[in-house]
C-alpha cells in the first residue's frame, strides 16, 4: 500500500513557489552580471569604481549558485511531492535553503546603506520576508511527508 503524503499539497505549492523564484532569480542575476560587467568597462579609469563593481559581480555569481540550489530544490519538490519514501532529501534541501536565506537576510539586515530610504527599507523587509516564508512552507511540508511515511512505516 502506498503511504499517504499528508504535507503533499503543501510540498508541491512551495517548490513550484521555489521554482519559479529561483528561474528568476538566476535570470535577474544573470542580467545583473552582464550590466556590471558592461559598466566595470565604462568606468574602466576609475579604480574605485572598478573594485565596487567586481565586488558586485563576485555576490552576483553567489546568488547565482543559491538561485540555482533553490530551483533544483524547487525540481525535486515538485517531482517527490506525493512519494513520502523521499521526503527526507526533500527536507534536508529546504533545511538548506532555509539556513542560507536566513543567513543572507542577515547579511542584508545589518546592512545599514538602505534604512535612509523608507521605501527601499519596505521593500528589503519584504522582500527578507518572502525568502523566508516559501522555505519554510516547504520544510514543513517535506516533514509531514516523512511523519506520514514514518507512521504507514512503523
């Protein structure tokens, strides 16, 4: 008999949540790259400008690779959703994004450069809330999945 997945639904909304976040993310990431790139050339006789942009390109390319742990967690949420046996991988992956959004939202949050700006500060709030939220949705759903598994289990 195969077990029932009782956090199934939301497993399934949380990595397609996750999914669609991450494609973009790597996209916007991407395209921020190429915009850094292309200005670090026009400001080539600057030197300061030079060191701010390649930093900017360097946790570019880190946002890139999170980006892209978020969206293969997302995949592999999505194709293990209704199979409780994988619930475990499924858990340790948001674990794992869940902890490196966190830390990332700290990073940001001690950030002091955009707090002058009241509407920019909204937006980070908002923006660190929102990266929280769908992890967390989805370690809870990975984790009815593996209670569900455990108790049809034994």
């Amino acid at each position: 008999m195969q077990p029932v997945a009782k956090g199934k639904g939301l497993l399934q909304v949380s990595a397609i949540l996750m999914t669609v976040i991450g494609g973009l993310s790597i996209l916007l990431a991407l395209l921020s790259i190429v915009f850094f790139g292309f200005m670090t050339g026009i400001m080539s006789r600057r030197e300061d400008a030079v060191v701010v942009f390649s930093i900017a390109i360097i946790i570019l390319v880190g946002l890139v690779i999170l980006a892209a742990l978020e969206l293969v967690t997302g995949i592999i949420g999505i194709k293990n959703a209704g199979k409780p046996e994988h619930s475990g991988r499924c858990l340790v992956l948001g674990i794992i994004v869940l902890v490196i959004a966190a830390a990332c939202i700290g990073i940001l949050v001690a950030n002091t450069s955009f707090r002058s700006d009241p509407v920019m500060a909204a937006i980070v709030y908002v923006l660190c809330a929102t990266a929280v939220v769908v992890p967390i949705l989805y370690v809870i759903g990975a984790a009815m999945n593996r209670s569900s598994y455990k108790a049809m289990k034994g």
